[in-house]
C-alpha cells in the first residue's frame, strides 16, 4: 500500500499559568472524536479531535516531562508544536525552554497568544511579544519568518478554531504521510503497572499498522500484544498512523521515551568488553572517547549526535571522528583501530570481513536500536576512562573592575583580563580574595551566558583585553572579585 496521508500528531508547551491546560480542556471537551462511544473517558496520555472532518491529535500533558526525556532519546514525538504565550506576560523563562525544546525536536511551530479577553491592549502586547520571540530566534510570520501567531481565549473558546484551522494547514504544509501497509512504529507517552491489567504502555503509532496478537519489541521489553484500546477506553483491533493506543501483554512496563521495533538485539556487557581499551586511555591519561558513528538513516545520526554533546558541557569527552549512514565496513574499523576509537552502529548491520577485523584489530564494536541504551552505556565508558584522579586546568583569569544592572534581575561583570583568556564553554568561578586568611573564597560555579567586547557578543577575550560577562546561574559577585575559567581533568 502507497504512503497515504495521516492526522498531525500536536503537543503544546509553554510557560505555566499561560493557559496550556486550560487550551487542551477546552478543546477536548468541545471537539473529542466518536462522543458516541459513551462519552469522554480519558484514560492515556493523548487523544483524538475532530475539526472540518478531520482528525489532530493532541499529546494530552501539556510541558510533559516525557516530552524532554522522548526529544534526549531521539524519539520523534509530535510533528507540529503549539507555544501558548499569555498576552499580559509574554515570553518567560520557561517559554524560553519550551522554544528550546521544539527547536531541538525540528518542528514546526504555531504560537497562541492567549488570554485575549482581559483586556490589556491586545496590540501593543502582541508586538511586544513578536519581539520578544524574534530576540529567541522565532520569527513569526510578519517578520518575514515562518511562525504563524493565533490569538485565542483559552477560557472561553475565542479563536480556538482558528488555531485548529492553522494546526491542520501546516500539516497539510508539510504533507504528513503514513504507511499502515508497514509494521507498526511508535513511541511511548506513559507506561505503568497496573494491579488487573498487568503492565501497560500508551503508544503514539508513528507509522504502519499494530495489531492484535503482534509480538513485539518496545524498549527492550518483549511482549504480545492481547489488547489494543483508543483513548476512550473502547476496544480496537488494530492501531494506525497518528494513533494514539493503550496496550496490553507485556512483559515488563518499558520507559516513557522507548520506541517500538520489530526485532531483539541482545547487548552485550560493554563492561568487559570495554575494559582493555579504557585501561589504554587511562595509561596515556586520556579523557577524550573517539567514536566512529554509523546509522540506518539520516535523522537517527543527526539525533544520535546531538544526545552525544551531553557529555561534553565541561570539557570534550566525546568526539565523533566520522559518522555515515550505512552498514559498518571494514574501513570503519581500520578509522577506529588508526584513532583508537569505539565504533557504535544504529539499526545498521555489520559486515562479516568487519567482524573479522575488528578482532584482529581489536576494535570494540556495539551495535543498537534503542537511542537511550546507546548513551547510558557511553555514559558508562566516559565514567571509567575518566577515574585517572582529579588535576585541573585553568584557561584564565580576570577581575571584575564594574557592575551593570541588566533586565529586572541580572547584572552584568565588568572584567578585565589578568591571565590566559575567557571564553564561551568552560566553567567559571568567582573567586573572592579573604585578607584574613590569606586565600581565596570560592563565591559560586556557573557558565559564561553572554560574552561581549564592546557591544559585540564574542566567543573569546584575550588576556589585556576588557569585557562584560553575564553568568547562568547568577552569582552574587562583588567587585574585586575575580573569575576563574577552568576544566577538571
């Protein structure tokens, strides 16, 4: 069967008290899909809604902490993202996030402007609000981007058609397709253990068809499927693309963020077989793990290394020397034995002559399907190549000369630098000079959050040179005080 069109699959994030919950209660109780079926018994984590004839499904926690954990693992959970922005308070900090988020997920998104009825100056506030998000690198619609703005009352339903309206054309933009011919694919929104039903998982269905009586692979818990249901609690047969389903006849209750596959690969200890290659790095004091990435397909390397930057905050303890779609081959071994590297493969194959070299060679290989288990295990590489003691490294030095108040609560550090140079990356600390005791006083830790020379944003300041340093978190500095930048090895 050809790909044929399937519904969007909507999430909606924002800052709280800005309306989410109260968007999501409005629309479904206005426009929940099958009412027949004995009305509205929400029992999972997302739901279905009937607009023009067609049908948008709504993940149902707004700000869901799934949402993070699902974008970290890789999993591509929604296709369009809705930031609600009260109009009274603009963009806040946790707007801020939200934008992160659905920017890191590569999205789509359609911002509301909500609480249009209480009658603030509905004008002057949605301009201010466009600035606001054209200062975060949203830019709407009149300011020659791409974000379409909604305004809307969450509380009482003005406007919410038109964002329906607006959720369906970009949709129809972007020409969501869906293959129910395929085994199924999908993500789990919540899972739970259940005294009557056993362990329980609800499943967006990304694409193909599930079944009834399907054995499956979700997250490395096997099972069989004995019961599908909508998000009405009405029993199904099977489940579609855009569908969200509980099931039933697993094993185990697998993690929010697991997705589903059709096949069992059996991991091996990386313990052991990583031992002999951690012992070199740690002999030659290394705390840099070399990674050699192959995936089955594009998006699946893009997410793999982006969820690898966690591990490199402080200092670079990771670094990929190549990454390529496509089965592991022998010249992906003969790179990794060169660069004393790991190499890692998503959903791909490897080939038997590189099998053969890697034991010759003594390449370490591992091979996944599960994004989350691929980190958790380098995580455990990192930990071990780097219990080699503690010895730091301070790139530079400087002193704060002035303070300047910025926005309502943040200050800005007028800094000479003394020693090295400051730049973007490492940790800082303030450091205050104690004459009683003859030392320094650690004040706080942070990163560096703006960085500018004159009124230019700049990525390093050299030593002689003079700046302004803003730090997240804030620190309580004095000044006098001195910043530190520096790493631990």
């Amino acid at each position: 069967m050809a790909s044929i069109s399937r519904s969007p699959i909507v999430t909606i994030l924002g800052h709280v008290d800005h309306g989410k919950t109260t968007l999501l209660d409005f629309i479904r109780k206005s426009s929940v899909a099958s009412k027949e079926h004995g009305g509205i018994t929400q029992a999972i984590g997302a739901y279905q809604v009937t607009h023009n004839s067609k049908l948008i499904t709504f993940i149902d926690t707004p700000g869901h902490a799934a949402f993070e954990k699902m974008r970290s693992r890789g999993a591509n959970v929604a296709d369009i993202a809705v930031l609600v922005v009260a109009v009274d308070d603009g963009v806040m900090p946790q707007t801020v996030e939200a934008i992160k988020h659905i920017k890191a997920a590569k999205v789509p998104m359609i911002v509301a402007i909500n609480k249009i009825d209480l009658g603030v100056d509905i004008k002057v506030q949605t301009e201010k609000i466009k600035k606001q998000l054209s200062d975060n690198e949203v830019l709407v619609e009149e300011y020659g981007g791409d974000v379409p703005i909604v305004p809307l009352s969450a509380k009482s339903g003005l406007g919410v058609d038109k964002l329906l309206e607006m959720i369906l054309l970009v949709a129809e933009l972007h020409e969501l397709k869906g293959d129910p011919s395929l085994p199924a694919s999908g993500v789990v929104i919540e899972s739970n253990l259940d005294k009557f039903k056993g362990s329980i998982a609800t499943l967006l269905i990304r694409n193909g068809t599930l079944k009834k009586g399907d054995q499956i692979f979700l997250g490395g818990v096997k099972g069989k499927i004995r019961g599908i249901f909508d998000y009405q609690g009405k029993t199904l047969n099977e489940a579609t693309p855009s569908m969200p389903v509980e099931i039933l006849g697993l094993e185990s209750v697998p993690a929010v963020g697991a997705t589903l596959g059709d096949e069992v690969i059996q991991v091996k200890d990386i313990k052991s077989e990583a031992k002999t290659l951690i012992d070199r790095l740690k002999e030659d004091k290394e705390t840099t793990l070399n990674l050699v990435v192959k995936a089955d397909k594009q998006g699946s390397l893009e997410a793999i290394e982006s969820s690898l930057q966690k591990f490199n905050e402080e200092k670079e303890h990771v670094k990929i020397i190549s990454s390529a779609t496509g089965d592991i081959g022998e010249a992906d071994v003969k790179l990794a034995a060169a660069t004393r590297s790991i190499v890692i493969g998503f959903n791909t194959k490897i080939t038997s002559p590189a099998a053969k070299l890697a034991e010759t060679e003594r390449v370490l290989i591992r091979n996944y399907n599960i994004i989350y288990e691929l980190l958790d295990e380098m995580e455990e590489v990192v930990e071990e190549m780097l219990k080699v003691g503690a010895v730091e490294e301070v790139f530079g030095v400087a002193q704060i000369l002035a303070e300047f108040p910025y926005g309502k609560n943040e200050r800005i550090a007028g800094c000479k630098i003394l020693d090295g140079a400051i730049s973007k990356g490492p940790k800082v600390r303030v450091v205050r000079e104690d004459p009683s005791a003859g030392s320094g006083q650690v004040i706080g830790e942070a990163k560096i959050k703006s960085l500018k020379k004159l009124k230019d944003e700049v990525s390093k300041v050299e030593k002689g040179e003079e700046c302004g340093i803003m730090l997240d978190p804030a620190i309580d500095f004095q000044v006098g005080d001195v910043i530190q930048s520096f790493r631990t090895l």
